[in-house]
C-alpha cells in the first residue's frame, strides 16, 4: 500500500460494536485480550477488516458483523412446508418471509408441525447450528394421545430405541395431562413424534417453543421477526457450546 492510499476496510472494534459487543473501548479490550479473530487468527488492535468478506469470531463463536445478512425468526403454522420449492405447490415457509435477500430455513420443521423456524443466509450460522454435534437445544410443547405415566416420562428422557437407534438423554417434564415439554439436542427426522410414539403416546399438535436461547410467545402464527443482534449472537455462542439455556 501506499502512503497515499487511504487505509481499507472498517476499524475491527467499530464493526464488533454494531454487532452488539459493547462500546467501541469495550470492543477494543476484547481485541487487546486476543479473544476476537479474523479469518481464524488472534486479531491485533488496529485491525481493519471488510465486514461483508471477513470471517470474525469472538471467543471462538461466529461475530454477526456482516451487513448483508439477515436472520428471521417464523412462526411457522401448521400446514406449511419447510422446504424452498415444493413440487406440489403448497405454500412454504419461504413464502412467509420477504423474497429479497434469499434465504433458507435453518433445519426444518414437519408440514404439521407447528412453531419457531430461522431462516438466514448466513451460511456459516445455519451450518453451525444444524450441525448435530454442535447441539442446540430445541425446546417442543407435545400435546399427545393419553396421558403419559412418570415411567413414560423417564423413558423419554433417558433415550428410547427408534429405528435409527437410541435417542440422546433428553430434558422431559409433563406440564399438564397429555401435555409434555421437550428438549433434544438432535434433530432426526420426526424425532419427537417417534419418541412419543416408541412410548405409547401419538402426538396430537406438535409446537416448537424454543431454539437455544430464543424464544418468543408472542410472536403469532404465520408471522416472522428480525432476530436482534444480541439473539444471533447467543445463538453462535450456544452453537459453540459457550451457553447453556435454562430449564
Ligand atoms: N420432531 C418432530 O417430530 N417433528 C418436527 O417437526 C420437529 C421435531
């Protein structure tokens, strides 16, 4: 570079701080601790990075720094399909969100299934939170057929043997009669419905009711918000295992 040139990219504190970590001087001393990296190395004060190409993390969790992605929060209503293009024209979940920038659903949901979806097109947020080692919990409201003994209960928290193998301990409780909440951390296809089934208990209306740490009860059925900058980021914290959510 030349003298003459004016320097490229934005200051690293200045784009950490409009992702939500705090002050610009907070963000600094982040930098100084050498707990931010770009690209995969220990990033030094001064750094400046182009927001949009770099790859930034912050104690090894992804940095929502890029200007161009966006991540909705649906509530998707039952009968609507996750995948981007259905053959058969029903209605998906791409539909319910605006067109532009593209995104696609992080995970999917079942048609009659019920509940919080995210859709993105942040590519390395999706892949890190889909990807089953990682495990973000995945909260679920199972209303089901009958209503199911503590020995029921018990089995499903501590894994049942599916036709794709025995499932990962699990967080059960029964709420009310036939009502259970529950918490995996994997995502197998129909998962919860087959667990309840392995267990005696169909499921009548299924509702996914947490991802990691977001949540949101009031948000209605068919309806999407923007995840705030502090969401994202919980969200790839808890992706890297830095978060426990509670219950
Ligand atoms: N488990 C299911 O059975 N269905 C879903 O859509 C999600 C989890």
């Amino acid at each position: 570079m030349s003298i003459h040139e004016p320097p490229q990219g934005e200051r690293l504190q200045k784009v950490l701080a409009r992702a939500g970590y705090g002050s610009r001087r907070r963000c600094e001393e982040l930098i100084d601790q050498g707990r931010v990296r770009v690209d995969g190395e220990v990033a030094r004060l001064g750094r400046r990075v182009d927001p949009d190409a770099a790859r930034i993390t912050v104690d090894d969790a992804p940095a929502p720094t890029a200007p161009g992605h966006v991540y909705y929060l649906l509530n998707k209503p039952v009968g609507v399909v996750t995948t981007a293009d259905d053959p058969q024209g029903r209605s998906t979940v791409i539909d319910l969100v605006p067109s532009e920038p593209r995104v696609f659903s992080v995970g999917r949901l079942d048609r009659a299934t019920e509940g919080l979806l995210i859709l993105t097109n942040d590519g390395d947020l999706s892949h890190l939170l889909s990807h089953p080692s990682h495990g973000v919990i995945k909260e679920y409201l199972a209303q089901v057929h009958g209503d199911p003994s503590p020995q029921a209960v018990r089995r499903l928290r501590e894994g049942v043997l599916l036709d794709d193998g025995i499932t990962a301990p699990a967080r059960v409780s029964r709420v009310a009669p036939g009502l259970l909440r529950i918490a995996i951390h994997e995502g197998r296809n129909r998962q919860v419905r087959r667990m309840c089934t392995a267990v005696g208990h169909e499921v009548l209306r299924l509702v996914r009711t947490r991802i990691g740490p977001v949540a949101d009860t009031s948000l209605a059925p068919g309806t999407y918000r923007e995840l705030t900058t502090a969401e994202v980021r919980r969200l790839g914290e808890a992706a890297v295992g830095r978060v426990t959510v509670p219950g």
